[in-house]
C-alpha cells in the first residue's frame, strides 16, 4: 500500500513538473545535454546530474539497462524548484570523432568533460551542485577538486578504487579457479601494464586497456579528503553493487557531510523489496526513486549556506 502511494504521489509531482518546467537540448562543445529549468524562476540553483560507469546516456540509460535514473530526478528537481543539466558521457549514443580515437581515452577526459559543463553553467543560476550517481560520484569528486562548484552529492558511490570494487563483484560472482586469473589481470591494468590475451572473464581489448586501467586506478579518498564545499553522500541497503562499508569510508573522508542510508533503495535509486523487484528496476523507467532520496537531495541543493 505504502509503495502504491508513493507511486502515484511522485507521479503527481512529476505531472505537475512537466507542466511547468522546459527542457532545451544543448550542446556544450561535443556534448550533447539537456537543460531542463523551472518555470517562473529567475536564478534557481542547477545540478549538474553525472551518469554511472559504461555507455550511458544523459537519462541514466545504456545499451541494456534503462532505469531512466537522471531523467526521473531532473523531473523531481524540477518539481521543486531545481534546474538539472545532464548529459551525455563519451561513447553514449556513439563515439564522436571529436573525442579522439577510442583508445586514447583516459577517465581524466570525464573529468574535463564535466568541468567544461560547469564553466557553461555558471553565473546563470543561484548556485552549482554536482551529483555524480555511481561512478558518476568519482567523477564528480575530481571535478569539485579541478574547479570551483557549490555543493557535492554522491548517489551509490564507491569508496574502492574500480578496479579494486570490481574484483569483490566478480568474486560472488566466479569461482575461484576462474578468479584467479581475473584478479591478475585487473591488478596488472590498474598498474599500467597490458595483459594479452585477457582472460575469456575479463574480455578486455588490449587497446583499451590504458584507459580502462585509467579509470580502475582512481582512487577517491585523497581528493574527497581534500574537498571543503558542503557534500551529501546517499546510500541504500539494497544495493547489490555498493557496500555500506564504501558509505562508512566516505564519510571518514568527509567528517563534516551529511549522510543518508536508506534501508530499501537500490542502486539505480529506487525502493525494492527482494531481488527480483531489484533486478526488474534496472529496466524500469517508470518506478519512483526513492523519495527520502529525492527529498535529500533537493533539500540539500536549496538550502542557504556556505558556497
């Protein structure tokens, strides 16, 4: 009953935001985003929303999943008042000649990507908030340290290193004669090196192993340590990809954040009860996100403070 209420008052919400909120397609050098701004509001704070690991798209698609994640919160953004920015990341919708060669990439280019986009954005709106979903939350803690922004929220967002988070998920996952060779070659990438042939579990091109590597290897504590702008990291129990021990590491690295750990979110952000609604929600765009979630976030965007 409490799931059907929540269902239909976000809905609600949502129908009312569509009805007063705009949404303009932009391009900001090769990126192709959308700006979605309430209306009647002369200078409302924006979140710049940044998509998880792999070919996503500025809605939180990809290839397979289509949870929809980024387009349901700019809804719920816009609801209450909040412009969004989202995007989409390099190799989304196709790679772009305009990024170089596919090989050459390395994740400081998310990094610039993301930084350019807040350049676009500032001295338009009352404030700037990064929200960086999954491993969207690792790029937006190097780009809160590369350029100046207002606040930092981190949605299901590793404390691990990839590389080093990967390997836990494959471990459950493979058997160990399997992993072995798995966690090998993981550990030689995020060091630099090429593995060739990968093993069949980790099929992972040797040209692209550089750039994966690159990402494997980040490490978020040291810059998150570094970062002083008000942050928010938010958490759910029935995330089957991130651990409540990354929530307690974060928050070691940030003492002053504020915390939020939901005892039935997900990690696409929404509120299941087992692992088949779990497993349904990757590709159910219309489930709500959770909305202690939503509330949090807004709340914590809106709220006067420290820029």
């Amino acid at each position: 009953m409490r799931s059907a209420l929540i269902r239909c008052a976000l809905a609600l919400v949502v129908l009312t935001s569509a009805a007063t909120a705009e949404e303009s397609t932009i391009r900001v050098g090769a990126l192709d985003a959308v700006l979605t701004t309430p209306a009647g509001i002369e200078r409302p704070p924006v979140a710049l929303l940044i998509a998880g690991s792999g070919s996503t798209d500025r809605d939180g698609n990809g290839p397979q999943l289509k949870p929809a994640t980024l387009k349901k919160l700019a809804d719920q953004l816009a609801a209450r008042g909040i412009a969004s920015l989202r995007f989409d990341k390099r190799g989304a919708r196709g790679w772009k000649a305009e990024f170089g060669r596919p090989e050459d990439f390395r994740f400081k280019d998310y990094v610039g990507d993301t930084a350019s986009l807040v350049d676009f954005l500032r001295g338009k709106f009352a404030r700037i908030a990064l929200v960086g979903h999954s491993e969207g939350g690792l790029v937006a803690i190097l780009t809160a340290r590369r350029t100046p922004v207002d606040r930092l929220i981190l949605l299901a967002t590793s404390a691990r290193r990839q590389g080093d988070l990967l390997k836990t998920q494959l471990e459950r996952k493979l058997p160990a004669a399997k992993m072995e060779p798995v966690a090998k070659a993981i550990d030689a990438i995020m060091a630099g090196q090429i593995v060739d042939p990968p093993p069949p579990d980790l099929p992972i091109a040797p040209q692209m192993q550089p750039g994966i590597g690159s990402a494997f290897a980040e490490d978020p504590i040291d810059p998150l340590k570094q970062i002083t702008i008000p942050i928010l990291s938010v958490g759910g129990a029935r995330d089957s990809q991130i651990a409540r021990l990354d929530m307690v590491a974060l928050a070691a690295a940030a003492p002053a954040a504020k915390t939020l750990w939901l005892p039935e979110m997900n990690h696409v952000l929404v509120d299941v009860a087992n692992e088949d609604e779990n497993l349904a929600s990757y590709n159910d765009p219309d489930r709500p996100l959770d909305p202690d979630m939503v509330e949090a976030v807004a709340g914590f965007i809106a709220a006067a403070g420290p820029r």
